[in-house]
C-alpha cells in the first residue's frame, strides 16, 4: 500500500483481507505505522521521537521504523 491510509474504513478492508489471508498481517501493521507516523508528526512532536513511540507500540526497533515509514522514498529514488 503506497498511499496513506486515510480513513477506519481502509483498515477495517484490510482486516478482513488479513482475516481471509488476502493480505500479510505486517502490511496491515506498516499501513498503521505509516499512518501513525503522520498523525504524530502533525501533533508537531519531533520526528525521533514519534519513531521512538512507534517501535514502543508496535514492539519492533527503531530501524524498521524507519524502514518502514521511508520505503516509499527509497522506491522513488532507485526509479528516478
């Protein structure tokens, strides 16, 4: 999912996708990230910081943080 999430009701499609192995649970949990990611930033919460939270909520480290809200930048770089 290249775009961000914009709405409950992309999440809730995509749960069922989940539910009926349609789609990776970690493609349903990056889309939140992603998500996540920008609501925080929005708050105006400095960006380490909102990386810091997202891998305390999710359990996951830092890096793939990072991994995961940059990927759709690393994609666009290598086609340019």
């Amino acid at each position: 999912m290249a775009n961000i999430i914009k709405s409950g009701l992309e999440f809730d499609l995509m749960e069922v996708f989940v539910k009926h192995n349609l789609l990776p649970e970690t493609q349903l949990r990056n889309a939140k990230i992603r998500y996540d990611f920008e609501q925080l930033k929005e708050t105006g919460i400095p960006i380490t910081e909102v990386k810091k939270q997202l891998a305390e909520q999710y359990f996951i480290g830092y890096k793939s943080i990072e991994s995961i809200v940059y990927q759709n930048n690393k994609r666009k770089n290598v086609s340019e």
